[in-house]
C-alpha cells in the first residue's frame, strides 16, 4: 500500500474517531514527515552557500542536518552538480548511514561522506548538522597537519581556541567520523581539520555549522597571510574566553544579554 492511501486512510480513521494511540501515533508520523520536508528544503537551499563562499569546486563537499525528532538525517547524493540539487534528491538516512528505501532520492548513492555524518550524528546528540568542505587555506593546514592558532578574535568569538586537526582516515567507513568526534568532544571548536583532507564542521543546526565552515575559511585565510609577514601573537587564554562568552551570549538580535545595558552586561 503506497504512502499517501496509508495516510488517507490514517486521515479517515483519525476522522471516525479512532483510539487515542491511532491518533496520536498518526499525528507523530504527520509531525516526522513535516520535519522531513522542511530539513529537505534546507540543506538543498545551504549548498547554494557553500558555493557563493567559494568553499566547493565542482561536486566536492556536502552538508546533512538531523531530523528533528526522528533518528534520521538528510544528505546531498553523492557526485550531482550543485545546480542540480533540490529537495526531492536529498537522500534521508537513518543514523547508521543506511538509505530509506521508497523515500524521494532513495534512487540515487547518497554522499561518500555519509557514514561518517552518520557516526557523528550517534555520538553527538547536540548536533543538527554537519558540513565538509575542500576550501583552499583550510585544506592546506589540514595538508601540513597544523592545527590554526587563535591568533585573531574572529577565531576567539567562532571557535573559542585554535582549530584542532583530526587523524588520516580513509572516506567510505565510519573512520572519519571517529576523528572528528574524537577531536572535537569536549573541544570548543566547531571545526576540525582532518589530516591530508580538509575541513569537517558541525553546528546545532545544519547552518550553524555552514557558518562555522565559511567562518573556518576566512581564518584560515588570514592566519595563513599573517604568518607570512612575521611572527603570530597569540591572544591570552582570559581573553579568548571573555570574546568566546560575549560572542556566544551577547552578540545579535536574540540574546538577553546583548539587549542589556552595559552596566548589566558587566565584563562579559
């Protein structure tokens, strides 16, 4: 029986007055594939992103995000043009990598990426996203196997520290995603540097962890062209954890804190 008579006739039942646990498991379900629907449309609409910030060439990199609510999560097939993405050839995955057979895209090999958002996504339960780029500055640190040093205060508001770099892993096993949260559980950083590979981001939603991406890019840029003229000055530790606390707390339109007058604000 396809999906949309099982939903007609859930719909029917509902309307019949069917038991309380029909009702509410049909409503879970009408709730999960809302959420589907809208975490579709999202990452199609983020890749565009990685583009306009010149992180991606051709059909390198992807970004995921986590079905709220469900333990599945959306990934971009894998070799298709970016122009060519839309929402209909995500591809959702449950939390093992595999494809939800009959789903729109289920037609088409998800990401090689995937088992390593797949892994990320088990043993990071605050995360809703996750992003790979090949951006030029950030693959050659990743390249030299150096992590960035907090050397600017866009690095101490973004990342709270220096940028870690992960372990050599092979693409298409979980070897990947264990270096990246081995490096970043318990790590500020929204970012790592995988060795001889380049960056993987992770955000609470799919585009945080896009800006910590583009974010990632324009430090490694410009720590890059700093070393060049000289020695870097590192910023003490104080004062990375006051930009980080106000950056993360106060800046923008939706915190308490940014609203607050100077002298409620405080040192922060």
């Amino acid at each position: 029986m396809d999906r949309a008579k099982q939903n007609n006739e859930g719909v029917d039942y509902v309307a019949k007055g069917g038991d309380i646990d029909t009702r509410e498991s049909y409503a879970a379900n009408v709730r999960t594939e809302v959420a589907i629907a809208r975490v579709r449309a999202e990452i199609a609409s983020l890749h565009a992103e990685l583009v306009r910030n010149d992180l991606v060439v051709w059909t390198g990199g992807n970004v995921s995000g986590r079905v709220p609510g469900a333990d599945l999560f959306v990934i971009k097939p894998s070799g298709v043009a970016y122009d060519a993405l839309a929402p209909e050839n995500m591809i959702l995955c449950d939390l093992e990598g595999a494809v939800v057979a009959g789903t729109p895209g289920s037609e088409h090999a998800p990401s090689s990426d995937t088992a390593a958002h797949a892994y990320v996504y088990r043993h990071m339960p605050e995360v809703g996203g996750v992003v790979h780029t090949h951006s030029t500055y950030a693959v050659a640190w990743a390249a030299r196997g150096e992590q960035i040093p907090c050397v600017i205060t866009a690095m101490a508001d973004q990342f709270g520290g220096p940028v870690p770099v992960g372990p050599f892993a092979t693409i298409g096993d979980d070897s990947i995603g264990r270096g990246i949260v081995e490096s970043l559980t318990g790590h500020r950083s929204t970012a790592v540097l995988m060795q001889n590979h380049g960056p993987f981001t992770i955000g609470a939603t799919a585009k945080d962890a896009v800006k910590s991406a583009v974010m990632l890019e324009d430090v490694a840029r410009t720590v890059h062209l700093a070393r060049q003229g000289g020695p870097l000055i590192p910023i003490p530790q104080d004062d990375i954890d006051r930009l980080f606390f106000r950056y993360q707390h106060a800046y923008g339109q939706d915190s308490e804190l940014a609203r607050a007058s100077p002298v409620e604000r405080g040192n922060n």
